[in-house]
C-alpha cells in the first residue's frame, strides 16, 4: 500500500510508494508502444488491460470485446490505490494516511494513430462527454479531495505517434499549485464581490490582444504571464461553477473550441513537432476552467 506523507516545510503531501516515492505530479504510466510495436490499446487487445471501468460503445458490443469508441480501464500501474480507507494519523510532528487514491486511462479512439487535431468533431465530444462522466463519478467519492484529467502527447519528429489516451488521477490532497488558485480567487472575491476569472476574461475579450479565438459559449486565450510558449487557456465565457456540470450543449461547444485551437497552432508547427500536456481543471470559485498549457519541446 503507497501512503501519503506531508512534508511540514514544504506544507505539500507526497506519496511514498513501497519501491520508489514520487511526487504527486509525477504521474506517468508505462510508455505505450509507437505503430509497428504491440499496443495494449488498440481495439482488438481489449483482454490486455485490466477489465474496463466505462465505455462508449456501439449497440450490441459487449464489454472488454471490439466495438467501442471511448473506453475507460484502470492504470495497470496504479501510483495510488482504490479500496480502503485513508486511515490519517499524527505521528509526532507528521501527518501520514494511506495512499487511497484512482488512477484510470480514457482511451480515446480504438485508432492507434488519430490525434486530437485529425479527430472527427463527434470523437473529441465524446471523449469529453467520458470526461464530464468519470468526474461525475469519482466526485461522488467522499474520500477524494481532488480529481485531474490530463493528457500528455509526445512524439518526435517524424516518430510513430503514441495511442491517444488521457489520464484521470484523483487524489485525497489538495495540491499546493491549486490552493493557491483558490486562494487567489477567494482573495479577489472577499475585495470586490466579483469572480477573478471573469474579470481577467472579460478583460481579455474587451482588449482582444490575447485573444485566439472567441466562441459562443468558450474562449481560448494566452495568459498574459505564460509560463510556455503556446501555453492556451480555454474557459467559458460566462461563469460556471464546475466542468462535471457541463450541459452537452456545453461540451459541444468547448469541442468547436478545441479543435480550432489545435488547427491554428497546426498553421505555426507541425503537430509531430508538438509535444503538448492539456489538463482540465475544476475550481470552486469560477469552476469550470479548462487550462490547456502546451510546450513545444526546446531542441537545441
Ligand atoms: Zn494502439
Ligand atoms: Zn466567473
């Protein structure tokens, strides 16, 4: 069993797994294979990952077989675990619980080679759709504190192209990076009764300098201090309080959004140039935000 051991200085929780520790954004799974190599993802090798959690399926497949569109297993290599209880405990001047956590993969398309960019309008809504669904469920878990859907995407030049999935880690701590956003958030209430992330937005949208595309419903937009080149937000454009709430109206249109993005940055750099992390998080103030940071890869 991994356990959760906070760190008083640093006043961050930290899991310390049995063989190595890792911290809490250090989440990976296993590489999957590039084309050409066996991939425990593609459709067809459904029995080579553990029994699947949900999935969108066509009428009259069955589950674990051939015939799904979006599907939903466990992490084979779980940085947290699912059954038990947290157990917290003092031990001195520490604090200590079990590693309780989830840990699930969203296959995104049965097809080892479609990215996001190529993807139909109707795949990256339904793989949103699966989104909105697993957050729904989890949140239902008492025990969790905090639930982070994200998607790494690396590939080299000219490099076979991973099979697309995303991630879903959720975790009974809360991390720093994102108490500070609340915090920051909460602070700019209390002062002026208003939301933050409204205020920046419709800051943004009346200036238009940092806009990259304004939508009906989202808006995608360069933070004004970017951490990355390329970093992109895409939050609503009228306040929302949470992304498991979203109305399928709503994801229709944040999927619109989505795929403009990636086509205009596709006009700058060639995705097999583009390694990119997305995550989608979910606040308690202005809730529904979903942050798309994206790094191109510095060779040289
Ligand atoms: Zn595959
Ligand atoms: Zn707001």
């Amino acid at each position: 069993m991994p356990e959760l051991r906070h760190d008083p200085i640093q006043k961050r929780w930290v899991i310390i797994a049995s063989d190595r520790s890792r911290r809490p954004d250090d989440f990976s799974i296993s590489k999957v294979p590039p084309s050409g190599g066996f991939c425990p993802f593609c459709e067809g090798n459904e029995n080579k990952t553990p029994p699947e959690i949900a999935a969108i399926r066509n009428n009259g497949s069955r589950p674990n077989q051939p015939g799904w569109k979006v599907r939903v297993v466990p992490n084979k290599f779980p940085a947290l675990r699912i059954e038990g209880d947290l157990d917290r405990r003092g031990v001195g001047a520490y604090d200590r619980m079990n590693g309780i956590g989830a840990h699930e993969v969203i296959i995104e398309t049965p097809r080892h080679d479609e990215n996001l960019a190529d993807a139909p309008l109707d795949q990256i809504k339904e793989v949103l759709w699966m989104y909105r669904e697993r957050l729904k469920d989890l949140l239902r878990d008492r025990r969790f504190k905090y639930i982070l859907i994200f998607k790494n995407y690396g590939a080299a030049a000219g490099a076979s192209l991973a099979h697309p999935h995303t991630q879903i880690v959720a975790t009974p701590v809360t991390p720093l990076a994102l108490a500070r956003e609340l915090n920051s958030s909460k602070e700019h209430y209390e002062g002026k009764e208003r939301c933050l992330f409204c205020d920046l937005i419709q800051q943004e949208l009346d200036s238009g300098e940092r806009i990259v595309i304004a939508g009906d419903q989202f808006v995608a937009m360069t933070p004004f201090a970017s951490r990355f080149p390329f970093e992109i937000f895409i939050v609503p454009r009228y306040h929302h309080h949470s992304f498991a709430d979203s109305s399928d109206d709503m994801l229709h249109h944040l999927s619109v959004v989505m795929k403009e993005v990636f086509m205009e940055i596709l006009l700058e750099i060639s995705i097999e140039d583009l390694p990119f992390s997305m995550s989608f998080l979910c606040l308690v103030s202005c809730k529904l935000i979903v942050q798309q940071g994206i790094e191109k890869l510095l060779s040289g």
